[in-house]
C-alpha cells in the first residue's frame, strides 16, 4: 500500500478488519453490504480508496452522489451500472427493458421500480458471475432518490452472488438517507488521541507546544481531514489560538475557505485546468488533457500563462487510479 495511503488509515485498524472481512466473504463466494457513516473528513472515502485498491484483481465499480443531479433519476445508478452494461442481454427481456429506459438509451413509459430494481440485482449477478463485483458508492447522501431506492433495494436482496456493495454517506449512526435504514452500518469516530497527535505531527510544518497541540486534537475531535488541511494555513502563532477562535466557522468550513484561498493563490491557467477536471463527470486524464489544449489552442498558445505548462497539482487534486483524477473534498 503507497505511504500516503498509509498515513490516511492511521488509527483505523477496527475498521481495516471490517473491509478485509468483506473482502473475505465475496470472494468465498457470499455478498456483503455495508454502509460507512460519519462525519465530514473523518475518512469514509480514504476507507473507499482503501477497499478499491485491496479489491484488485476483482472487478470494481465506482459511482458518487453529486448534489447538483441529485434531481436526476437513476443519475447515479447509471454511472455505477455503465462498466456492467455488456452483460445487459443476459438479463430477461423484460428487465433488460427496464434498464434501457431508466438509464435513457431507449424510449418508453417509466419502468416499475420493482423490474429496475431486479434488473440491477441480476446485472450485479451476472457480471460476477467471472469474477467478485466491488461496488462502491460514495457521498450516498446525494444521491438522486430513485438511485437510493434501487441500490437500498439490491443491498437487501443480494446473498451468494459474490458482490460487494458499499456505500460511504456523511451521517452520523441512524441518521441517514432512510432508503438505507436496516442496511448493516459502521460509524467512523474521530481518530483516538494518540492517533490524531502522531497525524497532526506529519502535517506541522513548524514544531509548536504540546498544550497546542493537545488542543488542536481536542477542537478537532480527531478529524482527520481537520488535522491535515487546517495548520497548512496556520502560523505557529495563529495556532496557539486553536480553531475554535472569535470569528471562525465550523471545522468544515473552515477547512473549505483553506481549498479556497490556496485555489485563489493559483495562476488563472491552472485554475481554469482545475475546472475542467472538476466538472469531467468521470475524471478521465485524457479528457481533461484534449478540453485544456482545446482551450489553448482557442487562446493562441499551447501552455500556461508564461507560455510554459500549467500546474496539475492543484489544491486535494489527487490520482484516484490510473487515468483518473478525484478531488479531496469534504
């Protein structure tokens, strides 16, 4: 596992054994469902990133809630299902129907619930059927509710199908989306003490007083997004105040007004490049790459402002896989 991806799980041993016992059980041939919860920052998508990577050589799926197509019907559950798709003529005829229209490749009336529903239960069999099936679903909190149903529907049906599905929501235990009520949970907590000073040392960039240091842990609650990303904007002096000092917002947003000032502090080039990556639904390289010399090429020149190539390592832009590019986000 890389370092970094060391460094994101410290403290996180309990919930480690969970994801590997999941891991155990698909590919003895029996399905799991798992719903990770907790607060903004607390790590649901590093735990995510962490499964993708222990999956491998079983095939993984990938979908997120995104708040602006929450209104969209089946956006989401169309994103998860399109790798599957190949396997869509083995389905009933009826059921293959079904998909079809929800996920706008053919025409006609909306399809019951219940054909869509068991039309992404038997796609999830079927392409299993080679090899074990990861699904995993982050932000499940934006989810469009159609997508909620259907995958709260699957979650409840699947059994020895050798198919993960894992969702990651921002919520606290019991405070979720109630398409998910009953689903099996795990509630991510702050990292305990020890675990959140060893990760607050490696983000420091200056030593700073144990009394400070203890504070930042306990204002935190062992958030480590918070720890992380909140002294990078911080002088020692600053910190010495904590976060929780006249004027500052809630941990959240504050971490969010630090994405935003070390965005602002980037020349325009690089900033339009972060853009295009941001609304890539998929976060395709190749794309971003074609639609940013596109852009160039509009503009007369092949490079950044100065002529030279643009800056790629934008504020939480990270490499989710090879080819692809996500955003540390809350």
């Amino acid at each position: 596992m890389p370092h970094h991806a060391t460094r994101r799980l410290l403290g996180r041993a309990r919930e480690l054994e969970v994801l590997e016992q999941l891991l155990r059980d698909v590919r003895d041939g029996r399905s799991r469902v798992l719903v990770l919860r907790g607060e903004a920052g607390v790590g649901k998508s590093a735990l995510l990133a962490h499964l993708a990577e222990r999956a491998a050589p079983s095939q993984t799926v990938q979908a997120a809630g995104v708040e602006a197509e929450s209104d969209f019907a089946y956006s989401a559950l169309q994103r998860l299902c399109a790798p599957l798709l190949s396997h869509l003529d083995r389905l009933p005829p009826v059921q293959q129907d079904a998909l079809r229209v929800a996920f706008g490749l053919s025409a006609g009336n909306p399809p019951e619930m219940l054909l869509v529903g068991l039309a992404v239960l038997g796609l999830f069999a079927e392409a299993a059927a080679a090899s074990p099936l990861v699904c995993l679903v982050d932000d499940a909190q934006c989810l469009d509710l159609m997508s909620q149903r259907i995958l709260a529907f699957v979650g409840r049906r699947l059994d020895a199908e050798s198919v993960a599905l894992v969702f990651a929501e921002r919520a606290a235990s019991g405070e979720g989306p109630e398409a998910f009520a009953g689903l099996p949970d795990l509630t991510l907590p702050g990292l305990a003490d020890a675990d959140a000073r060893a990760l607050l040392d490696g983000a420091l960039v200056a030593p700073v007083d144990a009394r400070v240091r203890d504070r930042i842990v306990a204002e935190t609650g062992g958030n480590p997004l918070a720890l992380l990303e909140l002294p990078r904007d911080l002088s020692p002096v600053e910190l010495a105040f904590g976060f929780a000092r006249p004027g500052a917002g809630p941990l959240a947003s504050q971490v969010e007004e630090g994405f935003r000032r070390r965005v602002d502090a980037l020349p325009a080039d690089t900033r339009a490049l972060l853009l295009v990556a941001a609304v890539e639904p998929v976060g395709d390289t190749a794309a971003v790459a074609c639609a940013a010399s596109a852009r160039h090429r509009g503009r007369g020149r092949g490079g950044g402002r100065d002529g030279g190539p643009d800056h790629t390592g934008g504020p939480g832009a990270v490499p989710s896989s090879p080819g692809a590019v996500s955003y540390t986000h809350l």
